[in-house]
DNA sequence: TTTAGTAGTTTCCTATAGGAAACTACTTTC
DNA sequence: GAAAGTAGTTTCCTATAGGAAACTACTAAA
C-alpha cells in the first residue's frame, strides 16, 4: 500500500493525468499546444505542472532552434509506462458517466 | 480526457486509493481496523472519505446488531471494478520505488 | 511601431484539504 | 463507578493547491 503513496506523490494534483494522457495521445505538442488541448488549465499550472513531470523523467521538454522559439513537450519511455493505467483511469470514467447518465434517465 | 475529470472527481483526495485497497484485499473490516490498517490516517479523515466511498457506491456500510455496536466496511460489486486500476498503481508504484532505490546506489 | 505569436514567471488572492485534539454516546468488563 | 472498547463528530487551525491577471522577453509580420 506505500507503493500507492509512492505513485501518487508523483501524480498528485488536478492536472497530472492529463497533461500526460494529452502527450501519451498527441505524442509532441508545444506549450500553446497543451494549454489550448487541456480545457480550464492556466499558463502558471502548465508550466509547473510540466517541470514536475520533466523532473520526474515523466516528460521531456525540448527548445527548437526556431524563431520564434517554440518548445517540445513530449511523453518519455518510461512516462509510457504509465499508458495502460491512464488507459484504464479513462475506461472506468466513461463507464462511470455513462452509469450515472443512465441513472438519471430513470 | 474529460474522462479522467469523472474518474479523478471520486478517486481525489489523499487516502480514497488506500480504502479502496485496503477494503479489496481486507473484504469487509471495522471502522478501527481501517484506522489501524492505514497508517497516518485519523478519523475524521477516515470518516469523511468514507462517507464520500458509500455515496458513490464503492463502498458498504453495515451497522451489525452487537454489543458494543460495529459497523461493516466493505467493498461494493461496483467498487471491485476499480480493482485492476489499484493493482496497475500500486505495481507502478513498487517498479517506481525499485528504479529510485538503484538511482540512489548509483 | 504596433500587433501578434512564441514561452513562460510573478504576484496576489482564496478556497479547501487535511491534521490534532477534544468531545459525544453507548456498553461491557474490571 | 472507572476504564476501555465500539464509532464517529466537532472545533480550530494551517499549509498549500490552484486561479486570475499582469508582466517579461524575444521575433516576425503588418
């Protein structure tokens, strides 16, 4: 059960699972990218939320030499480790909707 | 990905993953074994999030008829569905915790 | 030279999550 | 009748998560 401390302390917070569900899908986006792609999310939370992710070799993070200068978000190997259980997170939320849904057609 | 609001908008929180794990592999176990079983938690965190638990269905209440009276936690049919999503994130988190501790022998 | 695009950072604020400790209430045992 | 067990509730407090808005800094296009 420590090892579920353990997953959570690096996931926690309100943005995580997408931020990372929206690379795992997209593969490499740009900041703007990711705050247009992610509904209600705000620079400040993007960008923190990011370096926790990059410190976490969750997500890498690269400048391209253009100008303007963009940058590359993308999912890293081992941030792909995570596919499956955000894979499943989404499943059981869809099953949940749908279960309240049909709830409350009744 | 609005999928993942459903599911997180249950399963928020600092202990829900815990109770439910705790519940999944206990089957049915006392206000007090809780408390004793996940450690750090108090009661009336253990309480509140139990309450949110049954609200949503995951989670049965029993009041059993002793002396002194106990009550029955439990997990509900609709609460086993979370089981893989627990065991994927608690294997997570054990792989996670192995792969910092060789970092850190490095 | 002003506008728009890139990628953030900083400041200020508030709501809420969560903890510690004390308390209720009831019963049985010592 | 005091202590210990059941299962919580209530109060008080603080830390932090997160949002809004303004700001930096650079470049290209108009």
């Amino acid at each position: 059960m420590q090892a579920i401390n353990d997953a959570m302390s690096l996931l926690s917070g309100k943005w995580k699972f997408h931020i990372l569900g929206t690379l795992i899908e997209g593969n490499t986006l740009g900041f703007m990218d990711l705050l247009r792609e992610i509904d209600g999310i705000g620079t400040k939370m993007l960008s923190k939320e990011l370096q926790d992710l990059e410190m976490n070799n969750l997500v890498s993070r690269t400048v391209m030499n253009t100008k303007p200068i963009t940058v590359e978000y993308s999912i890293t190997e081992y941030g792909k480790t995570l596919s499956s259980l955000i894979d499943e997170l989404a499943k059981w939320g869809t099953a949940y909707r749908k279960s309240v849904y049909s709830e409350n057609k009744k």
